[in-house]
C-alpha cells in the first residue's frame, strides 16, 4: 500500500462521519412519510434503523400465546448452513444499502436450537458487515451452549462482546422448571439465572455483554407488567422491551382481546414500576405510534433520563448534536481511531462544546447531584438502562395496505392510510437479496412469513417421525416429537 492510499485510509477511518453512512442517511429521510419528518425524529439523522433476519430457522421449542410465528414455522428443519448463507446475503445487502453500522437482530425461531458454531459464525458474519447483532431467545439454554457460542474451538473468545435479548413472559409454555407459569413473579429466578450465565462469561472469559429483556403484553399481564419492571430493573439488563400483543401469526394462538392493550397503558404501568415519570418525547424513533423510548443512566435506583423534552436547554442540545455529530459510529472502533474521531468532530463545532456540557450537568442534577452518582458509582450501582415499547400492527390491517404500497395506492380507509403510514416509517426492517428490497418488519410477518415457511418445509423438511437428535439448545436430548400440533 502506498503512502498516499494508507493516508487516505486513515483519513477515512476517523473522518467523524463515514461517507457511506451519511448517503444512507439522506436516503433514509428521503424516504420517511412527511408525517415522520420531526424534530425529534433520529431515522435519517443519526440512525438507519433496526434490520432483522428471516427465513432461517423459523422453528422454536416453546409454545406461546400469541404466537407470532405462522402456521408451519415449527415444520422447518434448523439447518446451519442454510442459517449462515442466507443471515451473510442479508447483511450484504443492508450493508450496500444502509451503510457500514446498523444494530441487527439474529431471529427466526429460536437462536439456541442452532449448533453452537453455526450460531457462532451466524454472529461473524454479520460483523464482518458492520451489523451489532443481538441474538433473540427465550433464554432457556445452558451456560455451556452460550460458552460453546461465544469461544472458539481452542476456547478463547470468539468476540469481545456480545449482545442477546430474551425473552420472559407468563403466556410462554414449556420453559423447564416453569412449564406452565401462573405469574410473572414465577419467572424471576429465571430472568436471574439469565444474566448470571453473562457475568459468568466475563469473569470467567473477560466478554462483555448487553442484555435486553422482551416481554409480549395482553389483558392477562397487563397489570403484571408495574411488578416485572420493578423486579428486572434490580437484574442486570441493559434495556427492557415490552411489546403489546398484535394479530399476527398463528391464530390458533390468539386466545384474547389484544386490542384492550394499548401503547399508552403499557407504559403508565413501566412508569409506576420505575416509581417516577420517564419523558420518552425528546426523540423518536419512526412512527410514535408504534414505538416509544427513552434512554438514561439508574443511579442507585433513581432513573435521570439523558433528554427531557420539555427542557429547552435540552432540545437544543439535541438539535446540535444531530446537526453536527449524527452518523457518527462509536461502536467496534479502535480506541485510537475513535479518540481522534471525536477530536475531529469537536475541533470542527467547538461551539458545541458549553450546551454539551450543560446536558451533563443536568443530567447530573437528575441523577441527585454529582455526590450521588459518586456514592452509587463505588457502590456498583450506576448504569444505562432503555425503557422501550413496540406496538405491531395486525396482519388484517397490514396485508392489503402493503398490497396497496406495492401498487403505489395509498389508501382511502382511515385505518388502513394509518397501516401505510407506519409502514412507511418503520424503524425495524429486513432484507431481501433476491429482489433489492427491504420490508417492514410488520408486512414480514404479516404477509411473506407465512410463504416463505411453506418453501422452507420443502427445502428443509423435518427428520422422519420418530427419529431424535440430541440437544443443541440445552445439553439435553432434543426430541422430535408432535405434541398435538402445538409444537409443530
């Protein structure tokens, strides 16, 4: 390499904002509905949005109602290779469409029932693209499958860190040890043991973690859900994500009236849980009505939010920050590259650098002072936590919108011009090598699960009624057995 080509790579590695990273951006503001187009909006300023895998291993060993999955998603064999092939055409094409750093979920099913290597080079190859993956299970796997995950064949980590986000809820059937829960309480020494098996990871093996907790949300739980907050905010999770149940998947497993759960009643009750009011309006991300957040720093049990709207101080300290510094990437850098990225960006707006200042402070002062934080820091008791809530849609809603925006038809019907226009702001999207095109999470589920299930029980078809093959997720035999239809 000559001197001239090293010095224009070094010069692109600490640039505060890639040039691939800000055309990803415009495109992604381009694109929202005007209705989307707000100050607080952080799609297009700071952020492309979430991705997701699909179409590769759909199945999962737990029964839950509401189920998301469709009808034939437990009739798909888990196969590794089909995983990693087709997670790396994915994240090829989010990456040549969004930019070299998205944060994006490995999903299908279950992640744990795949062989431990082929979850482990799922991860690889979704990094080698720039993606922060998160890897989503209901958590009901062994220490030495998330060792056999994370470190390689000589036992030495595989990753610095690693991201996973499970999922606990009493409407889940066939956890062991809580097979049928009657409670939400029911489930903590399992929420626990989870995060346990992660400080073990770093002890043990020095990888770092970030742990999120889901929890789908209908009329049985809805008054549980003050309780789980109170009780996972005392665990080590990094944020907690609380999803009202939508109409979408396996109707055999729609057992209630989703529609009684709104987006608004589920966080008045994380708010109680918190025991204070959490301001979530300062950002955004894609549609308020369909997700809602709000980002801070837990100082010994005291939540002081980073952004509060109805601060002006604070509002354009924002503004600064997402005119001058969005798009940055702090995430996988080399502590050199990032030091000098960051003077680079201060050197040019140092008039950023008193509101940014001031933020702190306030921040500081919501946390009770810098004594405080001070206090709860010796004590092991100051971190970040993320209070989010995702409201799906319905697939009788989101099926014929999508149809119509395929069309270019925007629609008459209140309700289903509301469907296009979430759609149309979705933060959470995947992609489909084979056409260009990146779907909203909603219509993948909705509308092009449910067929590519029915190809996937073609190409990967189950093992013949009656064999076994040991256990992937936890140590145990892992039986292929019909339970009724329930589980496949």
């Amino acid at each position: 390499m000559s001197i001239a080509a090293f010095a224009r790579r070094i010069e692109l590695e600490t640039r505060p904002i890639h040039p691939d990273t800000r055309v990803a951006l415009d495109k992604r503001w381009a694109e929202l509905p005007e209705h989307a187009k707000t100050p607080e909006q952080l799609l297009g300023k700071c952020a492309v949005g979430c991705e997701g895998t699909h179409g590769v291993f759909p199945k999962c060993n737990l029964t839950c109602s509401p189920c998301y999955h469709s009808a034939d998603a437990n009739k798909v064999r888990i196969d590794g290779n089909h995983t990693v092939t087709e997670v790396t055409k994915q994240m090829a094409l989010l990456r040549q469409i969004r930019g070299p750093r998205a944060h994006a979920q490995l999903i299908g099913g279950e992640v744990s029932l795949l062989d431990p290597k082929d979850h482990r080079d799922t991860l690889k190859a979704m990094r080698a693209v720039g993606r922060e993956p998160m890897s989503m299970t209901h958590g009901d796997f062994d220490y030495d499958y998330l060792l056999a995950t994370v470190l390689d064949e000589d036992g030495k980590p595989a990753f610095k860190k690693v991201s996973f986000a499970a999922h606990f809820d009493s409407l889940m059937r066939g956890r062991r040890g809580a097979v049928r829960p009657k409670s939400e309480a029911e489930l903590n020494p399992f929420r626990e043991q989870f995060t346990k098996m992660f400080a073990d990871l770093k002890k043990e093996h020095g990888v770092d973690s970030y742990l999120a907790h889901n929890m789908t949300v209908t009329p049985t739980n809805l008054d549980e859900v003050e309780e789980v907050t109170r009780d996972v905010l005392a665990m080590d999770y990094d944020m907690m994500s609380f999803q009202p149940a939508a109409f979408i998947g396996d109707d055999r497993r729609w057992k209630e009236n989703f529609e009684e759960v709104t987006i608004d009643a589920v966080w008045e009750r994380i708010e109680a849980g918190a025991g204070q009011k959490l301001p979530h309006k300062a950002v955004q991300f894609g549609d308020p009505r369909c997700n809602r957040h709000t980002v801070g720093v837990m100082v010994d049990g005291r939540f002081a939010t980073v952004l509060d709207g109805d601060e002006p101080k604070d509002i354009a300290a924002r503004d600064r920050f997402l005119s001058h510094f969005g798009g940055m990437i702090f995430g996988d850098i080399p502590t050199w590259a990032l030091t000098v990225k960051v003077i680079r960006a201060v050197a040019s707006h140092p008039g950023d650098i008193p509101p940014l200042i001031g933020l702190m402070s306030r921040i500081l002062k919501r946390a009770g002072g810098t004594r405080a934080v001070i206090r709860a820091a010796r004590k092991g008791k100051v971190s970040f936590k993320t209070f989010v809530v995702h409201n799906f849609m319905d697939a009788e809603q989101v099926k014929p919108a999508w149809e119509m925006m395929q069309k270019g038809i925007v629609a008459d019907d209140p309700k289903l011009k509301e469907t296009q226009e979430r759609l149309g702001a979705c933060m959470y999207a995947m992609s489909h090598p084979e056409t260009g095109e990146l779907v909203p999470a909603c219509a993948q589920h909705s509308v092009l699960d449910p067929i590519e299930n029915i190809g996937l029980r073609k190409l990967l078809p189950l093992e013949p009624k009656g064999e076994r093959r040991t256990g992937i997720s936890n140590g145990k035999a892992d039986e292929l057995v019909a339970e009724g239809g329930s589980r496949w």
